[in-house]
C-alpha cells in the first residue's frame, strides 16, 4: 500500500498517471485508427500531452487562488479558465499539427475548431472534476481523521477523570481508618494499613489510567486493597479472589474491581452481621473474560439500575463502556443464595493479542 507524506505528493502521482493514460488512449483510440504517419502523430502526441501537462498544473494554481473567492465570482472564474484553457489547448495542438505538416498557412474548419474544442473542454472538465473529488475526499478523510482524534482525546481525558475520581474515595476512608486505629494505640495495624495504603496509592498514581493491567496484576493490588480493608473489619470481612490459570494473563482495565469490591463492603455490609463474605471470580468461555463480584450483604434494593449506589459503580461502567464500547456487559443483580451479585464480561485479550 503506498503512503503520502502530503498531497502534494498524491497530486503528482496522479497528475503523471492520469496524463500517461490520456497519451496511451489517444495513440490506440485516435492516432493509430487514423492515417497519419508516425512521424507526425507520435511527436504531436508528445506535445499535446506535454502541453495539456503543463495547462493543468497552471490550472490548479489558478484553483488554489480562486478557491478563497465568493462561490458566485469562484464558480464564473472557473467555467472561465476551464473556457480559456480549452482554447488555448486547442490552438497549440492545431498549430503544432500544422508545423509538423510543414503547412502553417491551413486554417481550421468550423467543424475541426467544434470537434477539437469539445475534445480538450472534455478532457479539461473531466481533469478539473476528478481534480476536485479526489480534493473533496481527502479532506473527508482529513476531517473524519480529526474527529476520530478528538474523539480519542476526549475518551482519554474522561478515562482518566473516572479513575483518578477513584482515588480520594478510598484514600480518605483508609486514612480515617488510621486515625481511629492511632486513636484506639492499635499501632502495629496502623503501620500496617499505612503500609498497604502506600502500596496501594503507588500502584494508583504509576498506572497508566489508560493501560489495561494482566489479571494476575489486577489480583494482586486488589488483595493489598482488601488487606487493607480486613485491618479495619479484621475477623469480621473475608475475601475469597478464584482465578483460573488460563485467565492470569488476560487484560482487564487497571483498578476496575476495586471499587466494586469497595462499593459492596460500603453498601452490603450490615452492622448485625458477624462475617461478611465477599468472592471475586474470573473465567473464560467463547472468548470472553468473565468477572464475577458476589457477597453475602443486603444485596440491591428495588431495580439495581436504577438506583444509586455511588461513584463506583457508575465510574466502573462507564469506563467500559469508553474502553469497550458495545462489547462489553456489566449486570446487577441479586444472587439466589442472597446479597448482591455483580458480572462484568469483556472480551479475552493478552498482551500478545494486543501487540
């Protein structure tokens, strides 16, 4: 596949094809039908090509400075150089004829000036019409290119709104819940959920919020997470994750499952229960990863998507639905055995598949 720099470079490129065509059709289709000799029509042929050449790469200077002027004065300007131009074309070819017959004294028949003249008006119109389609396409594609960049960019900056949104969420409940470790003289937890939240925040500010992250990875920030959660629950939150081995190198959004993991012990937990159990699980079939987030809370009240349960949910979806628009499903629901059940399925992708 050819690739232009510029359109300088597409315009010379069909500029030298187009007139190489015209100079092969008019030797098969007009010259070698007719009884010229080839002394004569093969020099003409050269300089009449040359010379509609040149006329047409005038031509298009003229273009490029009339295409500023008002459409009427731009659409007369035109029909008038294409005019003057199929003029021009034709007494050269005429004269050049003439000299090559040693016979410059010939005038030309209304007939030869009509047929001439209609043939130079065709090939000049039809030079100056696919002169202006090919401009008017790759502008097209010029401002189809544009949209989709600024699509992208705006993708991007959302993207990285909905994650860094995430990040005071969780960082101001961990720091209460130091405080009030500091306050109770429980320091060996509060170093240890000091730990876990540096951890967790260095793996937050250094992600790319764009990048997907392997399973395995995902797993891992969010068991520190978790870790961190249990020093504020202790005996109280279990966190079961299940992985499968074919499912470790796959790529998910980076931090996607935290909040939803955050979201359930926020809204799930109750205050009378004596454990709570939350299970996060990742499977494949017919080449789709498939997340599960299930937990032994409360479950959803009413329509689960028409509630409101917060940042976490909202920001989770629509996150897919930036990086996986239309090919992705996240549900809401209520498990049979009780509390909330939370599926997410994306398609199965590894850094191989994406390289």
């Amino acid at each position: 596949m050819f690739k232009f720099n510029s359109r300088t470079q597409l315009f010379w490129l069909c500029q030298y094809s187009g007139w190489l065509v015209y100079a092969i059709l008019t030797e098969l289709m007009i010259k070698l039908p007719g009884d010229e000799p080839w002394q004569i029509h093969l020099p003409h042929l050269l300089m009449d090509t040359l010379f509609g050449f040149v006329l047409t790469v005038l031509l298009r200077e003229l273009f490029h400075f009339l295409q500023h002027t008002p459409t009427r004065i731009n659409i007369a300007a035109h029909i008038g150089c294409i005019i003057i131009a199929c003029l021009i074309w034709t007494k050269f070819k005429w004269f050049t004829l003439l000299w090559l017959y040693d016979n410059p004294s010939q005038s030309m028949t209304w007939f030869d000036f009509g047929t001439w003249n209609l043939a130079s008006l065709t090939m000049l119109s039809t030079w100056s019409g696919f002169y202006y389609a090919i401009k008017a396409y790759l502008k097209g594609v010029e401002e189809q290119r544009k949209a989709a960049e600024a699509i992208n960019l705006a993708n991007e900056s959302q993207l990285k709104m909905l994650r860094y949104q995430l990040n005071p969420h969780f960082m101001f409940n961990s720091i209460n819940a130091i405080c009030t470790l500091i306050l109770q003289k429980d320091n060996l937890h509060a170093v240890s959920m000091l730990e876990k939240l540096c951890n967790l925040l260095r793996h937050s500010l250094y992600t790319d919020p764009l990048a997907k992250v392997t399973v395995k990875e995902e797993v891992r920030i969010l068991s520190t997470y978790c870790d961190l959660e249990k020093c504020r629950f202790k005996e109280k939150l279990n966190v079961d994750i299940v992985t499968e081995h074919e499912t470790e190198y796959c790529l998910v959004p980076s931090l996607i499952l935290q909040p939803l993991v955050e979201n359930s012990i926020k809204h799930g937990m109750g205050l009378e229960q004596d454990t709570y159990d939350i299970q996060v699980s990742f499977k494949l079939a017919n080449d789709k990863l498939i997340i599960t987030v299930a937990d032994t809370g409360t479950g959803f009240e009413h329509n689960p998507e028409q509630s409101d349960f917060g940042i976490g949910l909202k920001n989770c979806e629509n996150r897919l639905n930036l990086i996986y628009p239309q090919d992705y499903q996240f549900k809401l629901e209520n498990s049979a055995q009780g509390g909330a059940l939370i599926t997410i399925i994306i398609p199965s992708q590894t850094e191989e598949s994406q390289s």
